[in-house]
C-alpha cells in the first residue's frame, strides 16, 4: 500500500491520529494541524515532558499504551512517527484496515511547506537552538514589517514564543532539518521532504548509529539536502569542519561560511564571556559588520547565534533587528535549563545525545560557573551513546567534569551485544584518568547516592535526550528533603 493523505471532509477538516505523538516534531505538527481546524489524536507508549504538557495545554489528548482500540472510529488519516515499527499494534491495524496514513516530513511538506519559503536549519549539533534563534529573528524583524512574522516548526520548546510551532499565512516558514530517518516505510532523511529556499548548515558528524552505517553515509545524506537547494537560494556553512567543506562543495548556489577563521564570510572575533552573558563581533568579507549581545554561554551558542544573523541578513534583515532579537533570545527547553537552585546547589537539564555536545555543554558551564565543582550526570539514550562506536569521544567529554556519574544503557537489551556501550568501561577509563566516577543503575539509585554529595556552590548537570525517570524531579525533592528550609528556584 503506499502512504496516502486521506481525503478531508466537506468542510475541509479530517481527523488525524497521530502515532508517536509525543516526539517533538510530531507534537509540534499535531499543533500546527489543530491550528488548520482538523481534529487530532494521538498515541504514545509514555507521555514525557515538555511535549506532553504542551499537547495537554492544546486540548490533544494522549492515548497510552497503543492500542488497536485508539484507531476507533478510524481516522481519515494517520500519521506515523519514526520510532515504530512494525508489529507495533496500531501499524499492524492501520495496514490491515487499509487506513490512509503518511509520515510526518511527508505531511509538514504537502500542508505546510509548499507554496511557502522553506527556510532550514540542519547539522549534527544545534538545530534546535539555531532555529528558535532564526525565528525569533524573524519575530522581531517583523515589528517592521509584518510580511517577515515567522511560521516554524522546532525540536524544542523555544522559550521566547513558548511554543514549538506557529502558523501565520506570510511566505516564511522556519523548519528545524533532521537527518533522522522519516519512517519505517520511507528510511530517508527527514529533511529530503523540505526543499530549502536557503539552509543553514551547522556540523557534520558521525551520529545516528542505528541508521547510519559510517561517517560516509551521513555525509551522503547532507551532500543530498545541499543538491536541493535552488540557485537562487543561500547556503550559511560553519567553515571549522572538513566535513561541513565537502558537503557544500558541489553546492549550486551562493555559500557564505561562518565560524572563528580568517577565511570565513561571517567572521566571529573578540569573543567575550562575562557571566552568563556573551559579547562578540562579527566581519562580514573582512569589514567590521556588526556588535552582539546574547545572554546565553558558550562558543557553540555564539557560532549557533552567528549563522542565524548571516541566514537573516542573506534574507534582507537588518542588522538592527538581528541584534535586538539575540539580545532578547532566552533559550530552549531542556537547553542548558536551569531546573532548580537548592541550598547553593544548581540543577541544570540539558538534551545530550552525542559526545560533542556533552563536551560543548560542559564548556559552557565552565564558562559561566568558573569556580563551581561541575557534575555530570548521564543517561546514555540516544542510539549513537547506547553504542561504544563513540566511545573515546565520550570519555574525552566526560573529562571536563570534575565528577562523573554514569546511568546505565537505556534499554541496553536492544543493542547488540558487539555494538553496545558498556558504561563501567567508562567509569574505570575515568576513574584511571582521574577523573572520579562511579555507575549507578538507574534515577533512584542516582539520586540515592548523589544527593548527600551535594554541597553548596555545585553545579550538576544532568544530561539525557529522554525523561531518565524522572530525575528533574527526584533528585530537587530529595534535596529539600537534606536541605529543610533551603530556598529553591
């Protein structure tokens, strides 16, 4: 059967279902669905943070577990996350009903991206934080000039709209780019199904390590999106990496590159950090272009902000508005987060799905806590960290802690024993370097054992790209629990 968009009512409305709805990006399309007037539901095997919250806050409800019953009265159309698979219940009954269904790319495109400007954040590392920043870009351009006032779809709740997605009928719509495969019928890249007016391209790295077979293989994909940008259109390249250079290399249209480098376009110099605040400058093809104020930490913050200002500024936006919209950006969910302040202890959440962003993580930290001890607490989640391919890269990371606590494998039974982690490795590669560590197997025995370590003026930052059961809250309460009458956040 090929995947179908089923057929809308006489009112043009449908009710859609949605399997997986709790993955950031089909939570955000399930809003942008409901904001076109069609009736959604959804289904999950365990509704988390941030986005089951924000699909409650719209009234979406969330059927758990999946059930062949939550496809009664069949839908006109289902939408498939990339996480199922079949044998999943509710894809054996949409096949066997013949149910209409799509992919979430597939239906971001058909209803959303066409006959708009695509604009397309993609790269290893800070999508998300780079399109919160694009948009809000566009947000505030268009205090001016209303045309600019962005549609999106993000990975993340960005905190200055308070949301993932927004529709508005103007040409611009700002899209984070995953190149994550679509869905168990379609295993390319999500991003294949947005054809970019323009595209920001952040990093290329080996990632994906359950769909990606090599580092040639994920540079493959990237080489793809490239190829789909038209002539007309502008590529914003990070010029640090070899990788990110052969991937835009055969580019057709115009390709500007940015980072800390003489030869780049975008030319980031005098990078200060002061607090928690960052303060740089920026030449544009050798001349002084512009001064920037942004209350986030961290180089890699900087370089993400810095493309956002050379994509807008490619698109015709001013510098002036470029500079009030990072001066005024706030961050992301679950981006360097700050959960909980507790007796001089800070609690900080940050998305960690490979060993370079935990690094770049870390430094940020460093940066604006200089003289804290530094805790990282990780949860190996996401397919690449479950697997030993990054091994080393995980260690050299993980070495900018001063202390070290390692969750055990998520789900460790699903990866074959040759390919997967294994984390008391890391706590003695750690524990040889000197870096103290120690393994732990789960959120309760980490809270357990964590908790009376804590001292005031630490920093702990907790690290997972899932819910890690519920250690955003245990491991708060249990700190109030030692600390009776501490002041929190």
């Amino acid at each position: 059967m090929e995947p179908s968009t089923g057929h809308p009512t006489s009112n043009g409305a449908r009710h859609i279902h949605l399997i997986g709805i709790c993955g950031t990006a089909m939570a955000s399309l399930a809003g942008l669905l409901q904001l076109e007037g069609h009736r959604i539901t959804g289904s999950d095997k365990a509704a988390y943070p941030p986005m089951s919250d924000l699909l409650r806050s719209l009234g979406i409800p969330i059927l758990e577990p999946y059930a062949e019953s939550n496809l009664s009265p069949a839908p006109d159309l289902v939408v498939v996350g990339n996480a199922l698979s079949r044998g999943n219940p509710e894809i054996e009954h949409v096949l066997d009903e013949r149910i209409p269904f799509t992919s979430m790319a597939a239906l971001l495109r058909e209803e959303f991206l066409a006959g708009r400007s695509p604009l397309v954040v993609a790269g290893t590392h800070g999508k998300t934080t780079t399109t919160s920043m694009l948009a809000w870009i566009y947000q505030t351009a268009a205090r001016e000039n209303s045309e600019l006032e962005p549609s999106f779809l993000i990975g993340g709740v960005a905190e200055n709209f308070g949301s993932s997605f927004q529709l508005r009928p103007t040409q611009p719509f700002i899209v984070e780019g995953d190149e994550y495969d679509t869905a168990f019928f379609d295993k390319g890249p999500k991003f294949l199904h947005y054809f970019p007016d323009a595209l920001i391209l952040t990093h290329v790295e080996f990632d994906h390590a359950d769909i990606y077979v090599d580092l040639e293989a994920v540079k493959t994909a990237f080489k793809r999106l490239v190829n789909l940008v038209p002539r007309r259109g502008l590529i914003v390249a990070y010029e640090g990496s070899e990788n990110v250079t052969e991937c835009v290399s055969r580019a057709f249209c115009r390709v500007e590159r940015y980072g800390f480098s003489d030869a780049a376009d975008w030319r980031i110099r005098n990078l200060r950090h002061v607090g928690g605040q960052s303060q740089w400058e920026v030449d544009h093809d050798g001349v002084a272009w512009g001064e920037f104020t942004m209350n986030l930490a961290g180089e890699h913050n900087v370089l993400n902000a810095t493309a956002a200002a050379a994509l807008a500024a490619g698109q015709g936006i001013s510098k002036e508005s470029i500079a009030a919209a990072l001066a005024s950006f706030k961050s992301v969910k679950r981006r360097l987060e700050v959960r909980d302040q507790i007796d001089g202890i800070t609690l900080i959440e940050d998305f960690a799905h490979h060993p370079t962003a935990i690094r770049e993580t870390l430094r940020a930290l460093r940066s604006v806590y200089p003289q804290a001890r530094l805790w990282a607490v990780l949860e190996p989640r996401s397919n690449t960290l479950r697997r030993k391919v990054l091994a080393d890269e995980l260690i050299a990371s993980l070495r900018l802690a001063d202390r070290v606590v390692l969750a055990g494998v998520y789900q460790q039974e699903r990866i074959p024993e040759p390919e997967r982690l294994h984390p008391e490795e890391i706590v003695r590669a750690l524990n040889d370097a000197g870096t103290p560590a120690e393994l732990r197997p789960n959120a309760d025995s980490i809270v357990a054992a964590l908790a009376p370590q804590l001292a005031s003026g630490d920093v702990v930052a907790i690290l997972s790209n899932g819910g890690f059961d519920g250690i955003y809250l245990k491991l708060p309460a249990r700190l109030r629990e030692l600390h009776p009458g501490a002041a929190g956040a």
